[in-house]
C-alpha cells in the first residue's frame, strides 16, 4: 500500500490549501485506489494560516467584523484554543494583498 502525505500552502489569492489536497488526493486516487493519504495543511503566516492551524487544533472558530485595506467592513475568523490560552489569527485576513483589487493597489489609498 502507499502512503502519501499532501501538505500543501495556499495559491495567493486563488486557492486554499485544503481545498488543493482535496483536488490532488482525488486525482491520486484516480490512480492508486488502495493509497492512504493524509492531508495537512501548511502555511507561510500570510493567508490561510490561521486555517492551516485551526485544521489540527481544538479550537472555537470567532467571526468578527473588521475593516479591509480599503476601509470596507469585512468579515474575518480567528480561532481560540478550547482551554482559552491561545488565539490563532493572520493579519493577512483583514489586510492581505488579495483584498484589493488590482487597480486599487497604491499604498496611498490604503491601510494596514
């Protein structure tokens, strides 16, 4: 039997890294029916982390409303950890560069 483990960081501003194994562990299954494969997923602290984390953590998801680079309301989750010491969350979420959208990319007009 094979044995694949499938750890792969989001593609910045398209896909996230989750949604990516499930798209491989698919494909590979097409393949070799019988393999065992584990996904985990990985981040590089921009977007996606606080997902990546959260995935293999007994963490509460929180939403909250915050405001994105271009001051528009958005909705962002973090994770807290179940015994209440820890807080997972990425500033990428509020302020990452997928948030603007091309023509709006000038530092000038926007926050961090």
């Amino acid at each position: 039997m094979k044995k694949i483990l499938l750890a792969f960081d989001s593609f910045k501003g398209s896909v996230g890294s989750l949604d990516i194994a499930k798209a491989a562990e698919k494909a590979i299954l097409k393949v070799y029916p019988h393999c065992n494969i584990t996904t985990f997923p990985i981040a590089d602290g921009g977007e996606g982390t606080t997902e990546a984390i959260c995935t293999g953590l007994n963490v509460d998801r929180i939403s909250c409303l915050v405001h994105d680079p271009l001051m528009n309301p958005i909705e962002v989750t973090y994770g807290i950890t179940r015994d209440g010491t820890t807080a997972i969350l990425e500033m990428a979420a509020a302020s990452g560069l997928p948030l603007v959208p091309d023509l709006l990319r000038n530092p000038m007009n926007t926050s961090t």
